[in-house]
C-alpha cells in the first residue's frame, strides 16, 4: 500500500484546481437605467424637467383649491 500512496499523490498534484469562477449576473435594472440615461442624456433631462413641472403644477393647483 506504501507504494501506491505516492502515485495517488503525484497524478492529484498534475491536475488543476477546478476554477471557481461565477458567470457574471445580468446588470441590474438600475444599472441598465443609468447607462440609458447617460447615452440619452437631453432626452431624460426634458423629461426629468416636465415631470418636475407637472408634479409642481398639480401640487400648487390641489394647494390652490383646498385653501
């Protein structure tokens, strides 16, 4: 038995190590949202700007009519 432990130990030392990589995960929505705006930049900024508009208008406008 002697004999065969060293043959065991040298063919586990030739093989490689099984890589543990983790495939990558899909980007977020967040992230895919972000990249988006950065490629589309005048687009989100009008829309940006009319959201905040209406939002100030219709808060105003309830403000007004519940005085």
């Amino acid at each position: 038995m002697s004999q065969d432990q060293p043959a065991l130990d040298a063919t586990a030392a030739e093989q490689p190590a099984a890589p543990t990589t983790q495939p990558a995960a899909p980007p977020s929505f967040v992230k895919l949202a972000m990249r988006n705006m950065v490629k589309k930049g005048g687009k989100s900024l009008f829309h940006f700007a009319l959201t905040v508009t209406v939002l100030l208008t219709l808060l105003v406008g309830l403000a007004y009519l519940t005085r």
